[in-house]
C-alpha cells in the first residue's frame, strides 16, 4: 500500500529535549515535506527536499532542522523545543516533474506535539 | 505573495442540501490547485488537481471547477459522511514544489 508513515503519532515533552520526529514513504518520491498545521493559520511549510541531500527552508523553518540521507526518509529534528511549536506536523511527498504541471502530495497521518 | 481564500468557514448542510464551497487565489502563474479533504486528527486527503481554467473534474457527490480567479467545489446531494474541512491549496512555477493553503471550509452535514 503506498504511503506516508510518520513517528511518534503523539508525544509530549518539556522545553529544551532535543527530539525527532520520522517520516518514511514506499512511492519512491523525490519530493518531501514538512508543515505545521495550527488554528486559524492553516498548513505552513516549514522545510522541503527536492532529492537526496536537498533541502531547503519553508516559511517557518526556525527552531527546526531536517535531513535526507536517503530517499525514502525525511526526519525533522527540534533541537531545543519551545511551546510555541506546539502544534500539529505533517510530512508530505510527491513525484517532482521539472518545468511541467504539478503533482498532488501525499500527506502521512500527523504527529501531535505538545511541549510544555 | 500566493494567496489562498476560502469561503464561507464553516457551512452546515442538511442531507440531499446541495452547496459549493469557493477558493479564491491569487498566484503568479498556476501550475496546479488542489482540492484536499482532511478528517479530524488525520491528514489531508488528495481529492483533485485542476490546472486550466475551464477544467472541470468529479468523483461521486464532488464536482471541482475552475476560472482564472477562483475554484469551486460542487456539493451534489451530500450525506452525512461527507463532513470534513476542505482544504484548498495553489502551486506556483518554481523549483519549490510548495503549496500554499487556504485555511479551509468545514462542512458538517446533518440526517
């Protein structure tokens, strides 16, 4: 079945633990995701990757990191989480056609972060 | 700036009750819009992409068009199952392939 897994679906910590959130898909996608998704501000961007070792910044992408090793895999890192990113994430992936017409994402489950 | 307007917030409906729900965009060059439908606590759902104005595309009770300036999404005698927010999103000519979302519609449709 094609799709996008997310871990942990849910985890709540303290401010400051350093933590990792994964995200794998099996569409052999080279373009991956992640948004936040908070009330009365819709889904953001906070970083994306176009391929293997490409990533770049969304529209929020402080306090986070990300890293693509390998295709299939797109973790996003807090370093030193705050209470402000307290919020809903998820991981998207598409197919990547250059210069044509666009290709829907597909989103994983979510991950609902709660940092206190 | 992309923008994504959707409207009305919130629309309540009962069963058989047709309706659309707009999205307003405003985006230099389209190269796609989605339709997305999203359950609570669950990720978007992938509904359609439109990528002309005029298009036009369906799937059971759903109907999605487009113009230059707008999309809507035709609600044919909805059921109860069909509550859920309908997220609208562009995307523009780019290397990055970002969508930029509306905050969305969420419909609830009564027995």
């Amino acid at each position: 079945e094609a799709q996008v897994t997310q871990n942990p679906r849910y985890l709540i910590t303290v401010t400051g633990k350093k933590l990792t959130v994964t995200c794998s898909q099996n569409m052999n996608h080279e373009y991956m995701s992640w948004y936040r998704q908070d009330p009365g501000l819709g889904l953001r961007q906070i970083y994306y990757s176009m391929n293997v070792e490409v990533t770049d910044k969304g529209d929020v992408p402080e306090g986070y990191k990300v890293s693509r090793k390998e295709k299939r895999n797109f973790p996003l890192i807090l370093e030193s989480p705050s209470p402000n990113q307290t919020s809903l994430y998820f991981c998207a992936s598409s197919s990547v056609r250059t210069g044509g017409l666009g290709y829907e994402q597909y989103f994983g489950p979510g991950t609902r972060l709660t940092v206190t | 700036e992309d923008q994504v307007t959707q409207s009305p917030e919130a629309l309540r409906l009962q069963e058989g009750e047709s309706s659309s729900l707009n999205c307003s965009y405003t985006v230099s060059g389209l190269r796609g819009l989605f339709w997305y439908r999203q359950d609570p606590g669950k990720g978007p759902e992938f509904l359609f992409t439109l990528y002309s104005a005029g298009e036009e595309k369906e799937k059971e009770r759903l109907k999605a068009t487009l113009t230059k300036k707008e999309s809507f999404l035709h609600i044919t005698a909805p059921k109860p199952e069909d509550s859920a927010t309908y997220l609208c999103a562009v995307q523009a000519p780019g290397a990055n392939s970002k969508l930029t979302f509306g905050k969305g519609i969420t419909l609830s449709v009564r027995p």
